[in-house]
C-alpha cells in the first residue's frame, strides 16, 4: 500500500465522522503502521487535522483525531 493510499484511507475516516474524534483504535484498524507519518503528510498538504491525547490513571494513553474542513462548521463549533 502506497504513501498516498495509506493518506486517502485517513482522510476517508476521518470524513466519514464528520467532525467527531475519531479514536487511534480505529486508525490502527486501517492497517497502517506509520500512521503518525501519514497525518503529518495529510497536514503537509493543508488538512486541518487536531488531535487530543488523554492519560488515565492506570497510565495509559488515549488518543483521537478529527478533521476540521475550511469552511465548514461542525455541531457544536461557533462562527
């Protein structure tokens, strides 16, 4: 799977939930290993891509991502 692939299928994703935060579980369920490469080309290109990262108290991390497309307001979002 190329580079550009592996950005598409992200990009897809992230879409397809419209604004809501997408979990790394359902990034990693992709199949793509370097996915950390894949977002950074994805903002390279000029996606509006924000990520959030929480700890528990068992320290394990969580994370999320979702994508801000220009122009568009997502539930929520203020003007």
């Amino acid at each position: 799977m190329t580079h550009e692939t592996q950005c598409q299928r992200i990009l897809e994703l992230l879409r397809n939930a419209g604004g809501r935060w997408v979990s790394l579980t359902a990034i990693l369920a992709l199949g793509i290993a370097q996915y950390n490469s894949r977002i950074h080309d994805l903002r390279t290109e000029g996606h509006d891509i924000e990520n959030r990262t929480e700890w528990t108290q068992e320290r394990t991390r969580h994370s999320w991502y979702r994508l801000k497309e220009q122009g568009r307001l997502f539930p929520g979002e203020a003007r």
